[in-house]
C-alpha cells in the first residue's frame, strides 16, 4: 500500500489511521471504507484505491445502489456522472471528503 503523506488538522491528535491522507485528498480510512463497499456490491472481489469500478464488473445498476449508500452513510450525494467519471474507491472518497466541505 502506498504512503501517503500525514495531515494534522487542528485540534485532533495524530492518529496514523486517521491522518494519512490518499492522493485524491481523502483520509485512507474513508479509501478503505468505499474500496470496502464496492468489495460488498461487486461479489466481494478484491478492491484497491486505484481500481476502475467499470474493469471490476461495474455497472449502472451497481452504480446507483452505491451512491445511495454514500449518501446514507456519509450524508452526501453523488451525482451518477461523477461517480462515473470518478472511476475509483481514492476518487470517489474525495468525491465524498469534497462535499462535506461544502456542508
């Protein structure tokens, strides 16, 4: 697994499980969590921060039931085409880090 650099935001602790933070600008935790969820969706295949959702066995349906579940879980909702374009659990949980700035 890739290092990814330390982030300390103010005010917390520095917890190595917490403050690593992905390319996509993500906590790897979140990462993990969403490569976790697809593993669910796709028949529990294998899922890495960098693996293409549509190589994996992706499809629309797949597609719609995971962007319901961010938004349950993580109270943000995707649109379908940027969960597409996305392509991957590190893009999507930027996706994710991205609107719960923006709340």
């Amino acid at each position: 697994m890739e290092s990814w650099p330390q982030v300390q935001r103010r005010g917390e602790q520095n917890d190595a499980s917490e403050s690593r933070v992905a390319p996509s600008g993500a906590p790897d935790s979140l990462v993990r969590e969403i490569s976790a969820l697809w593993a669910e969706h796709l028949n529990g295949c294998e899922v890495g921060a960098d693996d293409d959702f549509f190589a994996l066995g992706g499809n629309s349906l797949i597609g719609i039931k995971i962007i319901e579940r961010v938004a349950q879980d993580h109270g943000v909702v995707l649109s379908v085409r940027d969960f597409y374009l996305a392509q991957t659990p590190a893009r999507v949980a930027g996706l994710i880090e991205q609107g719960r700035v923006r709340t």
